[in-house]
C-alpha cells in the first residue's frame, strides 16, 4: 500500500471503522476526485468496500494490513467462545 493509502486507512479507523469520501478529502486536503481514485484502488484489493452513496468501509483484510482486528471479527470470536461454553445472548 502507498502512504496516501495507509492515511487513509488510519482515517477510516479513527472514524470507527466506516468513513465517508468527503470526510476522508477533507481530512487529506485532496480533491474528492483523487481520493475516489485511491479508494477504488483500495477496493480492488480488498482492502476496503466502496458504496455509490459514498460510504467507505474497511474490509477484514483492511484491519489485517493495519494490524488491528476489526469489530465483526472480534464479535464473532466471542460468540463463538461464548457457544462452547453453553452460554446463549
């Protein structure tokens, strides 16, 4: 991933794991058209989903590049931790 890449990324997660294009262009001082460019990149690799209406969300290979693990995974585990014990929700 390129710099640009990973900034934003870091922004992405800053905001809780989902962004707008907007927001991450005025974080970036880019233009929104330049960042559309970065994150369809981004979303071919994985790294990111890419909604029309402008949402971004990191994808679990996104966090594994960052070295965090994202909300899902982690709620997953403990369901699944909490399954072998018997425990139910």
């Amino acid at each position: 991933m390129t710099p640009n890449e990973n900034k934003i990324l870091k922004i992405i997660e800053t905001e809780g794991g989902e962004s707008t294009v907007g927001k991450i262009s005025a974080k970036m001082r880019m233009e929104t058209n330049y960042i559309r460019i970065m994150l369809r990149s981004m979303g071919e690799n994985n790294i990111i989903d890419l909604y029309r209406n402008g949402k971004v969300v990191i994808r679990r290979k996104g966090f594994r590049e960052s070295g965090k693990e994202g909300k899902q995974i982690n709620g997953l585990k403990r369901y699944l931790d909490d399954l072998e014990r018997g425990k139910t929700f």
